[in-house]
C-alpha cells in the first residue's frame, strides 16, 4: 500500500475485519485478502500512456485513482516525464546522447535510448499542450473540482492518439 499512513491504517482495518472473531492474522488471511491490495503502480501507467496504450492506461488511471490522493503524485510524475521528452524533442538532431543526458540528468544511457523512443511518438506540440493541460488538472485537483476524473481521462485520450 506504500507510505500513506492513513490508507495502510485502513487496509489493516479491513484485514482484522477480514480475520474475523479469532483475530489472529496469518499469511493466509492476507493472501486471502490480496483484493485489497493494488496490482500496479504509477510506473505502469506512465508507460501505458507513454506507449500510447489508451485502454490500459484509462485502466490504470480508474485503479490509481480510486481516491483522489494518489491523482497528484501521478499528475507530478507524468509532467515530469512529458517535460524530458519535450526537452529530447526540442534537442534532437542538435545534441548527442551524452548532451541530452547531462541536460535531462539521467545518466543511464540505455534509459535515455528509450525516452528519445517514446519522444518521438510524440509532438512538440502536443507536450507543450499535454503540459498544460495537467497544470490545470493539477489545480482542480487542489481546489476540489468535480470534474477532475473526467478531465484526467480526457487527457490520457489525447496523449494517446
């Protein structure tokens, strides 16, 4: 459940409820009780939408944000990822591989290798407006908008056409 206190209270809540009267928590009753537990994480996501894989990444965004508490680390981390792609677009053809990595500062170059992949799936332009549009998400996100689940899937729908 990683580091969110407050849902890993809950999640051990719900394994005592699962236990029943004899209160005793074996390893069976947390395999038993595995629903609980999600399946993927942000990183899964980001390389479905990435991949432009629309259904799986719509999936994993249903399942990543059941609450809306994980909505701004995933917003965070997709804007960072779509930042250094549109630096490798806007560095192509003029930077190496070394160039590029010192700028982005990631210094694997088989991951780099792989980001200049998946920029190429995507516009200069189309970064430029997907970043936008999750500077928006981010603050309907923070002011409780109600539309901020429908917004975030029409967003993954324009990053992967």
């Amino acid at each position: 459940q990683g580091n969110n206190l407050e849902r890993l209270h809950h999640e051990i809540e719900k394994l005592i409820l699962f236990a029943g009267s004899d209160k005793a928590l074996t390893t069976a009753t947390v395999i038993q009780s595995q629903g609980f537990s999600r399946d993927h994480g942000v990183n899964d996501f980001l390389q479905a939408v990435l991949g432009k894989e629309k259904c799986k990444a719509l999936r994993l965004l249903d399942e990543l944000t059941t609450d809306n508490s994980e909505l701004i680390p995933t917003i965070s981390l997709l804007s960072r990822q779509l930042r250094q792609l549109l630096q490798i677009r806007e560095m192509s053809g003029q930077s190496g591989i070394p160039e590029i990595s010192r700028q982005l500062g990631v210094y694997n170059r088989s991951a780099v290798e792989k980001m200049m992949v998946q920029a190429r799936r995507f516009s200069s332009h189309s970064l430029s407006h997907a970043l936008s549009a999750l500077a928006m998400l981010d603050d309907r996100v923070k002011k409780s908008s109600l539309d901020t689940r429908v917004f975030a899937e029409l967003l993954v729908h324009e990053l992967t056409n």
